[in-house]
C-alpha cells in the first residue's frame, strides 16, 4: 500500500468518442467516421467521474477520435468542472466556429490544444489525409481566439515534418498559442504505417536539443511528450550550462517526468478500457466491471511501471530513470515487452540507477 499511496492521477486522457471527421496518418486510434458501436454512455462517464473523484483532482484532457461529435460533450464538460477537475479539449480544430468557441468557454474548457503538423495547408493536409484540414483549423483557431479561449498547437514529428518543425514553432508564436507541444511518433495504429518515416535516435536528440534551444526565446509553454529523453537533455544541458534545475527556473520540466504512464497518467478508451497511457495498447482495467480506484491501485501493469527495479536494458541501468523512463509504449511496440529500453535514446549510462 506504500507504493500505491505515492502515485496519484495527475493527468487523464479520456477518449470520448473514436468518430473523427480526418484519417490523420498517425492516429493511435485508426480513427474514421464510425459510428463506433458500445461506447461509454452520458451517466457511465459520470459514474466514472465520481469514482476518479474518489482518487483525486487530475486535470482531464477531453480527447478522440474528436471529441467535438460527441453530443453529449457540454453535460460532459460541466460535469467535469463540478467535480472540482480542470477539463481541457483536444481537437483537430476543424469543427470549431465563434458560436462553439464561446460555449466551450462558458461551459468550462479551460485550453484547448488544437494539431498542426505542417506550417502550410499542403504539409498539414498530408499529414491529415484531408483536404483542407489546415485552413479548417486556422478557422478553428481564430475562433478560440474571438473566444478569449487560451490554445496550445500539438505537433506530432515524423520524418515526413522534422524539417517543418521550426516554421511550425513560428506559426504558433504567430497565431497566439500559449504553449507548444511536440509529440515524437510512437507507431501504433495508423502511425505503423509510418515505421519508415520514424526518425533515428541520433535525429529525435537533436530535435530536442533544438526543442531545448526555444525555451528562453520563443515566450512560449513548451513540452515534449512521449519524449522522455527531454528531461535528461534538459538536465545535461542545464548542468553545463551552471543551471541549477529548480521550480523557478524551468517550471514544471523541473517536477514532472518524462514518461508519465502508469505513474502520473493514464488513458481511458471510448468504451471504459483503462491503459497506462493510449500508445501502450494493454489493457489494465475495465470501468465497466471495475471502480476507477481498483484499477489505478490494482492493475498489475500500473505497479510494475511503478517499481523503477524492474525496468530492463540500459533503462534499468540509467542514472536518470527517475526523470526519464524511457517510453514504455516504444519499448512495447520495439520488443513486445513494455519494461524494456526505449529503443530512441542515445544515451549511455554512466552509473547505476539510483
């Protein structure tokens, strides 16, 4: 129990709804138009809710498929912010219009993170397989912004877009975004299709070397997801640089990690199926069968991803496993076996874990 009682939610995906408008090359999900039969209904989710509750506060990320075709969304959202939860949105912005915008804000959205993969209609287009996806989601974004609704760009990096990602930050500090988001890909779903284009370990460091470099200039929230390795970059190069890494400093790259699944986060399916995070694609629970607390203090693969000991490789032997991890869902996709290194990292540890 003394395990368990150190990990809290911090942070919930919640799929829901698997429908989507786009068929993006990338998507976790294979999401298309549906519909998607057995989905969690309007009071399942509520039930939910009040059992995360029960658990904890966490900030829950309203996500899809698309989340915006879900009928059901405003109750969803107003509940959420009864609850005492901060309720973001995660959409590809393409349905989005002043009237919609001004709603979510009054229902209690409190930022929403709408992709851009490409800084031009044609790179982002192609990445979302259809046409005019990108001028959708500068309408999107115009939008929030008439609102007053705060908004961060998420980009997902493949091949097909590294060179893009600095005209992308750019585009994003144009357009008024908060924060940027870098997602490095992990091949699941769709994304398999995309194994070719994932970038070698020695081209994603010098992204996030890059990515590191924006920090102090761009005046942007920057955070790099399903990329751990930024937080022993960030901590390498801060200790060459004389940089004590504290609160004041750098934020919340100081206090968080880098691989949050089963530790801090988790993700929950469109018909209530708990994972450690949607890119590791086992099963740890079901909300149908289960209470949310049984699941997140429970399941067998939470407290194994818990238990830094059991990490395999040079993970297992890395001196920054605490502030790293290594991507677990990487790892599962690579070998099969989740406790696994993370097969894109560079580094070699000079130590033991400690």
């Amino acid at each position: 129990m003394e395990l368990r009682s150190r990990f809290v939610p911090r942070l919930i995906a919640w799929e829901l709804t698997r429908s989507c408008n786009l068929n993006c090359v990338h998507c976790r999900a294979a999401s298309s138009k549906g519909p998607y039969e057995n989905e969690l209904t309007t009071s399942e989710i509520f039930r939910i809710m009040e059992e995360i509750k029960e658990v904890a506060s966490p900030v829950i990320i309203l996500t899809g498929g698309e989340p915006l075709l879900r009928k059901d969304l405003f109750e969803i959202i107003e509940k959420a912010v009864t609850l005492g939860f901060k309720p973001v949105l995660a959409t590809n912005g393409t349905l989005l219009d002043e009237k919609l915008a001004r709603e979510l804000k009054k229902a209690g959205i409190a930022r929403v993170s709408i992709s851009l993969d490409g800084a031009s209609p044609e790179a982002h287009d192609n990445f979302r397989k259809v046409k005019g996806a990108f001028e959708g989601a500068l309408r999107g974004i115009e939008a929030l912004k008439k609102a007053g609704l705060p908004f961060q760009i998420n980009t997902t990096i493949t091949a097909l877009n590294a060179e893009e990602l600095p005209k992308i930050h750019e585009l994003a500090k144009k357009l008024g975004a908060v924060a940027h988001h870098i997602f490095l890909l992990v091949p699941v779903g769709r994304g398999k299709e995309l194994q070719e284009k994932v970038l070698s370990a020695e081209e994603y460091e010098q992204i996030l070397n890059w990515f590191y470099d924006q920090r102090e200039k761009s005046g942007l929230q920057l955070k790099a997801t399903c990329a751990p390795q930024y937080y022993r970059i960030l901590r390498q190069r801060a200790r060459e640089e004389g940089k004590t890494v504290d609160q004041k400093t750098f934020g919340l790259d100081a206090v968080t990690r880098g691989c949050l699944a089963g530790i801090g986060f988790c993700f929950i399916s469109h018909v209530g199926i708990v994972q450690t995070c949607g890119y590791l694609e086992i099963p740890c629970g079901d909300l149908r069968k289960q209470s949310f607390k049984e699941v997140w203090e429970g399941s067998e693969v939470f407290n194994k991803l818990r238990n830094f000991k059991n990490y395999k490789g040079k993970c297992g032997r890395c001196e920054y496993i605490r502030v790293c991890g290594g991507c677990r869902a990487r790892a599962y996709e690579a070998t099969g076996d989740y406790l696994e290194e993370e097969p894109l990292c560079t580094y070699q540890p000079k130590k033991p874990a400690g």
